[in-house]
C-alpha cells in the first residue's frame, strides 16, 4: 500500500487532449513569438505534442510568397492584390501544414492567420469585407482557429521595445513591407484588430501585451486552461505524479 503523500502507481493519467488550433494576433513587435514559444514550453510540460508555425509562411510554397511580400515586391499593386497572395499562401499553409498537424492529433500554434489579412489588407488597407470573406473562405476550407489571442499594446511602445531589443541583441533592424509604414498606420491597424476581436467574441481573446513577458505567459496559460479544461484534468495529473502520460508526444516543430 502506497504512503500518503505518494501518487497511486494503479492512477491514470487524462486521454491525450483532442488537437487545438490557437493563433496569435496583433500589431508589430507586441510579441507573439515570445508567446508562442512560452505557451509551447507549457504544453511540453504536460507531454501534449504542438507544432509552431507562422504567416505568412509555414510551408515552402508559403514561405516564397512571404519573401516575395515582406520584401516590399507587391507593394506596388495595391491591398487587393497581397490580399490574394495571403489567401493563396494560406490555403497552402492549411492544407499542407495545419489540417495534417491537427489530424495526427498535435495542436498548432500559429503566429499570424486569417485575421491579419483582414486587419492590414481589409481594415486597415481599404479592401472590403464582402472581397475578404470570400478570399477567408477559399483559404482557410472550414477550418478556423479554435482559439485566437490579440496581443496589444500601443504602435509607439511596441517599436520601441523592438529597437530596444535589435539594439541589446546588436543587431541592426531593417524594416519589411509593413514595419516601415508610419505610426498613423499602426495605429490605424490597432484598431482594425480591436474591431476583430469585438466581432468575434467567442474565439478571440484580448491579453495586454505591454506588460512583463512572464505576466502576459501566465495570463495566456490561464485563458488556455479556462478554455481547454482537459488540460487542467493534465496539468493537475502531472503535478500529483511529476510526469505526464506515457505515449504523450513533445512538442516541436
């Protein structure tokens, strides 16, 4: 008979929790990378497996439009145009990267989807949301994010805390197609991703991001846990019996 203060060796861990697709939003520098890497680190904590991905990118069909875009090389043909070249990257991205993780039962954390063509080409750049939704529904195929997290902070503080970084880390910054737009924009777009987020109320989530990075990380695993109860049925396992189930994959990428 186990002591007291020692798990049950005959205690089953909670089933593998089903895959989830949770993305990250919001303006420039405001830190969904940084997120995304801490959430990863919470869900590898309880063995449950996740991939990280972004947009555009993901795949390297994707990943050519995002170099061919961010490069400044479609500027000249207007909001419309990138529009189309963000539906076609996504729609690739999907297919080949997101829905493959999902079936395979791995949760996937996207820095950028749908939302930000609908922000910087629709709200902010002037295309409509009858051309929008239409573009929407051919890339993404039905498959929208279970989860949506609007990082925000203001335009001004979030390229301070990029050049801040750029110069800690003594790397020069060298702005891409958007990053070299004026703060009017920014703030312009800040507003296009509030605008999301008010529309749709039961996916996305507003977390202040101007706050210390362990603050926002805890704020994000609680909103997840609230979310997704399975994982706190794991979290709770993992805590009692110091190790997750057995067969549950890492994350990776």
């Amino acid at each position: 008979m186990p002591a007291a203060d020692e798990p049950d060796e005959f205690e089953t861990a909670p089933h593998l929790p089903p895959a989830r697709f949770v993305t990250f939003e919001g303006g420039e520098g405001v830190g969904k990378s940084t997120q995304i890497r801490r959430l990863l680190g919470h869900l590898a904590r309880l063995g449950v497996a996740a991939v990280r991905t972004r947009e555009p990118g993901g795949t390297p069909k994707a990943e050519a439009i995002r170099s061919f875009i961010l490069q400044g090389r479609s500027e000249e043909w207007g909001a419309a145009a990138e529009a189309v070249l963000f539906a076609a990257a996504r729609h690739d991205h999907v297919m080949q990267l997101i829905v493959p993780n999902l079936e395979a039962g791995k949760w996937v954390l996207s820095d950028r989807f749908a939302d930000s063509t609908r922000a910087y080409q629709g709200l902010t750049g002037g295309v409509d949301d009858k051309t929008i939704d239409a573009l929407e529904e051919l890339a993404l195929d039905g498959h929208q994010p279970d989860l949506t997290f609007l990082l925000d902070m203001e335009p001004e503080a979030a390229f301070r805390r990029v050049a801040q970084r750029a110069e800690e880390d003594g790397v020069p910054t060298v702005p891409d197609r958007f990053e070299k737009e004026g703060i009017e924009y920014h703030r312009r777009l800040r507003d296009g991703f509030l605008t999301i987020a008010v529309r749709n109320p039961g996916r996305c989530v507003v977390v202040a991001a101007d706050g210390d990075e362990n603050a926002v990380a805890a704020e994000i695993w609680r909103i997840v846990r609230e979310r997704f109860p399975e994982l706190t049925d794991l979290d709770e396992h993992v805590a009692v019996n110091g190790h997750a189930q057995d067969g549950f994959a890492g994350s990776g990428e």
